[in-house]
C-alpha cells in the first residue's frame, strides 16, 4: 500500500497529512433522513461484514526501482511513499524489486475493481488477492490522479462477488460507517465510526470534497470501501492526519458522488474528461469584499478570464462573484471548479454572478479542460536594471521598459508594474506579493507606471479606505490581494 504525505504548516500539533492510509470501519448506527426518527444500532454487524468482504480485496503491485531511491525520500511534496517496504539503501545500486500493499473493491461481477491511484502508481505488477485465498492480476483501465482514483480490470470466467455504490450526498454528520480493508498486510479488516464531517478540504488537490470519519485507517487501507448500514459504498478510504502513520481517529474517504462519474468516464474512454470554462479564481476575504463593494464573502471571485474562452464569450468579468453554476450554488471558492468540471463536455448552462449591487444570469458552453504542462518559474534578478523605480506599500516598483522585460524574461504583451523587492516586514509581504510579480490594477483602474499605483493609492485613502486592492500576476496566474494603507 502506498502513502502520501503532505506536511501540515501550522496546524499545531498536527506534523503530516498522510494520503493513502485508507479506513475501513464498522458502524453500528445509522440516522435516517427523516428528522424525527433515528434508528437504534444493531446489536452486531456481523451479518453486514460477512456479506460485503467477498468483494473487497487485497491490491498488491510490484515496483522497479533502483537502489538508493528511498520511496520516502520525497513525501513531502505528495509524491507516493511505501506501506510494508524495505527501501535499498545503495544510492548507485542495481535496480531492485520492491513491493507495496493496498486495498480496493469490486464494482462489477466481470472484475471491475476501483482503489486509489497512489495504491498502483508506478507499479510494474499488479495482483489482486480475494478472501477466499484467489489471487489474479490486474491490469490498468484508467486512473485520475487529481482525485486519486484508480480503476482495474481482471479476468475471470465467473462471476465476483460486488458491491454498489451508494448516495454519499445522503450521508449526515454522526451517520455510522462500516469499513473493510488491509492495514499492514492485515487482509479483511473491519473497522467502525461514524461520519464526523463532510466536505472537508484537505489540501490534495483542487477537487477536494472529503467525508471525514474517526473509523480506524491505517496504512495499507488506501483505496478501502466506506459503507453505510445498507451495504453501500459511500466512499473510498484515501487520507488520515496523523503525527506518526497511524490512525489516531482523523480520517479521510473519497465521496461515492466524486467516485460514480469519473469510474464510469475510465471505463467509457480510459481517461477523465472534465469541464473546462476559462477562469481563474480566488477565495472572497472580508477586506477584498469590502474594497469590491460586495455585501456577501461566499462565492468564487473572478480575478482572471482567459481571452477567447467560454466564459469570456459569455460576459464574465474580472472582479465577478460566481455564486450558481448549472443550477448549482457556488458557497465556497473550491466548489466551483468540482462543479465545472463534472458539467457535461458542450452543455450550454447558465453561470450566476454578482456584480456590484446587480444578480446577473449568464449562458456558458462548457468546453473540455486540457491538462496544463508545468514551466519551471524563473526568479528575478538580485539587482534589476536601471528603470523607473517607486517605493510604495512595502514594496519597489518599476515600469516595463524595454530593458526590464529583457531581464525579466517578460512578454512583450504584457502591461502593469514590475514588484522588484518586498519589504520582509510590510503587509504586502503577509500577503504573498513576491518579487517578480506585476500589479496591473489599483482598484478600478489599470496602472501602467509606478507613479500610477502611487496616485491611485492616494486617492483610495482620500476617499477614506483603509484597504487598497491590488489586481496581481505571478506568472500567468492574476488574483486580487487587499492591502492595508496607513
């Protein structure tokens, strides 16, 4: 089974975020919708464990790898690390066999098998073993890795035993949930808890929609069924927070509602195909609320639309708030980019948006995202060439001549005012303005000339602000940052 590990800056005594470490857990008692009524715990799950383990299984893969490449070497950054490894010590060795353990479950009696994507990352080998002591290989339908979901395929001339996905929408706080999994080898575990909170952002990615459960987890769990009291998978056991690998009741499942479309998407083209419509968001503070005029902090604010793209043919504009797309509300910066893309490929929907004082209803077609290739940043020179300089806000300015956007590596296309340094101790510092950034916008107006930024300031305060907003482009990713003025 393999792990993520993520360091968790700030969280007091939490010291990693551990992606993989799947939960399996049994659960007694589960509330139903209706409000007056809860129905009592049964005296053993018994039953419900023997019925559902025959279709979940033990993912084993084998990896090459050559001595020295520690898989922990680099979990700090997300990348995958080995749950019941040896890692080689030899940095210059031969290459070396290395094999890791997870968990998964059966979706379909003709061997459609879903896991975590990290599970089987990088695996030469796969095998799948079943309670019965039945071993046989898989092979690699698809995967995603932004919601790290995998799904197999084995071959089998009888049918498997299955399990359903169920409604994880319907899921409350304080729901009980049944886990079944492999933590350290251990095959057909079961674990039981209940649902302590839903839509949790963990930070993994931009699609985060976490159920969170105190149902043990524990490494070689990842890719584990979460059921509830009905037998139906309502999520896949993905993440714990733990400061030392082992659960300590904080864990993290995959909602069936995020698993259901992007399984059936593997299996109908091998790939996931999301919606795609050509902006670049931003979370709405209070300070950047008031400097917008905007009596309402939820929502997706608006701080970049791509020139040609779906939501510029339809009229959004920088600085909109999106609060509904596709007949669904957008509370939280984070829910609009899951609710876009899981929009059809080619729906024309509609894109709710606020702008100043006035609710406007937009037409959006949905286009198809194309994956991003990642270019290394370039860091700006320690001394800039000679330019127009301007200290304000903590921060040194400088205009695009023709010199500064040769040193800087910067388009030709480009306009604004070049961030050369920040002061460590200012309020821009605190807010992430980094040298190498360029501010194109004070308030409402574009600023070409450092003297611009430092007129317009003048006038926010004159007009009795105590914050100025700054409209800021780090690489090609604009967003808007409030900065307090004296």
């Amino acid at each position: 089974m393999k792990d993520m590990r993520v360091s968790s800056r700030g969280a007091g005594g939490l010291t990693a975020l551990f992606l993989g470490a799947a939960l399996l857990t049994a659960v007694g008692l589960i509330f139903q919708p209706a409000p007056a009524q809860a129905r009592a715990a049964p005296a053993s799950i018994a039953d419900l464990a023997q019925r559902l383990s025959p279709a979940v299984v033990n993912i084993s893969t084998t990896q090459t790898i050559r001595e020295g490449d520690d898989p922990d070497a680099d979990d700090l950054d997300g990348s995958p690390d080995g749950d019941e490894q040896e890692a080689p010590n030899s940095p210059d060795g031969p290459l070396e066999k290395v094999q890791s353990l997870g968990s998964g479950f059966v979706i379909d009696a003709k061997g459609i098998i879903v896991t975590n994507n990290h599970v089987i990352d990088g695996a030469d080998k796969i095998d799948v073993a079943f309670t019965d002591g039945t071993t046989l290989p898989a092979k690699l339908l698809g995967r995603d890795d932004k919601t790290d979901i995998a799904v197999l395929k084995i071959e089998t001339k009888l049918p498997l035993p299955f399990v359903k996905l169920g409604d994880s929408d319907a899921m409350r706080v304080g729901d009980w949930v049944m886990a079944i999994g492999n933590p350290f080898g251990l095959g057909g575990t079961v674990t039981a808890g209940i649902v302590s909170a839903l839509n949790r952002d963990i930070h993994a990615g931009n699609y985060d929609d976490f159920i969170q459960t105190d149902a043990a987890i524990n490494r070689g769990n990842s890719g584990g069924p979460l059921f509830n009291l009905e037998g139906e998978v309502i999520g896949m056991n993905t993440a714990i927070i733990s400061p030392s690998g082992e659960s300590v009741g904080i864990g993290f499942a995959t909602p069936s509602s995020t698993i259901a479309p992007l399984v059936a998407q593997i299996i109908k083209h091998g790939e996931i195909r999301r919606g795609w419509i050509g902006v670049r968001i931003q979370m709405v503070t209070p300070e950047i609320a008031t400097t917008l005029g905007l009596a309402q902090t939820h929502g997706a604010l608006i701080a970049g639309v791509t020139p040609g793209g779906p939501a510029d043919a339809a009229g959004v504009q920088t600085g909109d708030l999106v609060i509904g797309f596709d007949g669904q509300k957008v509370r939280e910066m984070r829910d609009l980019p899951r609710i876009v893309a899981e929009t059809e490929i080619g729906k024309t929907t509609t894109i709710e948006v606020v702008r100043g004082e006035r609710t406007i209803s937009l037409t959006v077609k949905v286009a198809r995202l194309a994956e991003p290739k990642l270019v290394a940043g370039k860091q700006p020179v320690n001394v800039p060439p000679e330019a127009e300089k301007v200290k304000a806000l903590g921060l040194d300015l400088m205009s695009l001549s023709a010199e500064v956007r040769s040193h800087y590596k910067i388009d030709k296309k480009a306009s604004g005012v070049l961030v050369s340094d920040v002061s460590p101790e200012s309020a821009a510092a605190d807010k992430g303005i980094r040298p190498g950034d360029l501010i194109v916008r004070v308030g409402q107006w574009d600023v070409k000339t450092p003297k611009d930024i430092v007129a317009r300031i003048a006038d926010e305060k004159k007009a009795g602000r105590t914050s100025v907003l700054l409209r800021v482009v780090t690489g090609d990713a604009p967003r808007f940052v409030a900065v307090p003025v004296e």
